[in-house]
C-alpha cells in the first residue's frame, strides 16, 4: 500500500542501495486482469548511461514516462555540457506524475543511477518523492522486501546487494500469482548502467548464491 492506495497491477520490482552501486530488479510477467498477457516485458529501463528506472502499473504510461523523462535528461545535457543528476532526474519525473492532481497516475517507479554516488529514488502514483535505502514496488512487494530485510546489512557492497535483489524476486514469484517469468537485474555504478545477461542471473539461482 502507499499513501492509502493498494496497487492493483500485478508486478515485482526492488531497489538496492550499496556502498558501491545501485541494483535494480524486477519479473517479466505483465498482467491483464487473471490473464497473463506478456511474459517477456522489460521492466527496468534505461534512462541514461549512468541511471535506470523500475516500472509497475500500467505499462504504456510507464514506457511514456520513461521516454518523457529520457529526452529531458539528454536535452538537460546538449543545454548544459553537463548530466543531470540522478535526483534531479527523480524530480523531474516526480513533476510529471504530480502534474496529474485529480487523477492516479496509474505508475510507481524506482529510479536507481551512479553519479558522484549511489542515488536511489522511489516515486509512489500521486508523485510523491523519497530517498530510499532500499525499496520494493507492485503486489508482490511485501514478500521481497520481506525476504530482503532478512539479510540486508549497513555498508552492504554492490556484489551483495545482486544476490539479495535476485532473491527478492525469486521469492516474490513464488508466493505472489501475478509475479513470474524470471529475474531482469540492472546495476549502476561509476562506470555506468549495466544489464545482467539472463544467464548470469541463472548462475546466481541454480549455484545457490542467492
């Protein structure tokens, strides 16, 4: 639930901020109702080089947004010879969703990046905005953030933050029906985003590092 409202689509997204780094993961199931209608969506978009984001809710408007915040930061960039910051990215999209103020912007987001350092961002439907150590989206987020509080730790690397997330996740598709069809993980840190190769992430599952 956030802020009163209970998200009605059905998704698994978290976010994990290291000493070192950011990771980012989420399932590929999307939801139509009882239906599963995709079991191949992207649920973590890249925003710039160095910042990405997480989506749950409804996915044109996600993949709106996303695109929406993008083209400012690459216009911020041409204007200023200079990147727009990971928060102010956060901001950025934060306006974006508050600008519907009758009305649910029917999209959460994490947004996680590297700049001068770890930056990790969550943004709820009515635009609402906080810094976050560490933060799970869609309706299975209690049972990851369950799973993750068991072994999150202070100074916690970037390289034990990945199996954390990836369990996170795989615990969520086990007890949440609207969670499925394995584990996309992003990670940022100062030399940029990256996107872990699904068999990468099958290593961590099937050689019991999660």
């Amino acid at each position: 639930m956030v802020n009163g409202f209970t998200p009605r689509k059905g998704t698994t997204t978290i976010g994990i901020k290291a000493s070192d780094g950011v990771v980012l993961a989420a399932d590929r199931r999307a939801t139509a109702g009882y239906t599963v209608a995709n079991k191949h969506v992207k649920k973590i978009l890249t925003v710039t080089s160095y910042c990405a984001i997480t989506i749950a809710g409804t996915v044109g408007e996600a993949f709106n947004l996303a695109d929406r915040v993008r083209s400012e930061a690459y216009m911020y960039e041409l204007r200023n010879n200079v990147r727009m910051g990971v928060k102010s990215i956060a901001n950025y999209a934060s306006l974006l969703i508050n600008s519907k103020k009758f009305s649910v912007f029917p999209v959460q987001i994490i947004i996680g990046g590297y700049d001068s350092s770890p930056e990790l961002f969550m943004i709820d439907f009515f635009g609402s905005l906080s810094a976050e150590d560490y933060v799970a989206t869609g309706s299975g987020m209690h049972t990851a953030l369950g799973s993750a509080l068991n072994r999150l730790k202070p100074n916690l690397s970037l390289a034990e933050a990945i199996p954390i997330a990836i369990r996170s996740i795989s615990a969520a598709m086990e007890w949440d029906t609207a969670t499925g069809e394995g584990v996309d993980v992003v990670y940022a840190d100062r030399e940029g985003v990256k996107r872990m190769e699904e068999d990468e992430v099958a290593e961590y599952i099937a050689g019991g590092h999660i």
